[in-house]
C-alpha cells in the first residue's frame, strides 16, 4: 500500500531549494558616489549607511560589487528598482 502523506512529508521531498542570484552594481562615469549610497540605503532592505559607503568604493576601485543576494524574485525586484535610479547593473547572477 503507498503512502502518499509520507511521500509529501519526506524531508528528501520537501527540500526543493528555491533559486538564488546576486544583485550587482557596475562602475560607470555618470553616477555620483551620493547617489549610488542612497540607492543601496533606500532600495536593499537593512542596508546601513557605512555598508552602503563600503559598497559604493568598491564599486568605483574595483568595477563591481555585490549589494544583495538571495532568493532569485526578491533579486529581480531589487536588480530592477536600482536599473530605475540609474545605476548600472551586471544581469543577475544565478547562484
């Protein structure tokens, strides 16, 4: 006899993981370091302003730097409002 509850409550079954991807802003010529601290601090959730900051010089010294990653739709939306301000942004990374 199959036991379809124990199919359902089968952790192995139950684990599916949902995707994740990095959201990542680009050095460019045209947007100022205030500009792009204040997109990290009013767009990613619980973003501190020393983060921000940190975030934003990486950005300039290095090209790139990752500002949020986890699930993939949160990404999306994140990835999206930073592209309306301005900012330009690496396509999103699937982890």
């Amino acid at each position: 006899m199959f036991n379809s509850l124990g199919a359902v409550l089968n952790p192995k079954n139950s684990k599916a993981k949902y995707p994740e991807a990095r959201v990542i802003v680009l050095d460019d010529n045209f947007n100022t370091f205030q500009h792009v601290a204040n997109c990290l601090l009013t767009i990613i959730p619980n973003m501190r302003e020393k983060r921000a900051w940190d975030l934003t010089l990486k950005v300039d010294k290095t090209g790139s730097a990752e500002v949020w990653r986890g699930n993939l739709e949160q990404a999306e939306l994140y990835h999206e409002q930073l592209f309306s301000k301005g900012l330009t942004m690496a396509p999103i990374e699937k982890t």
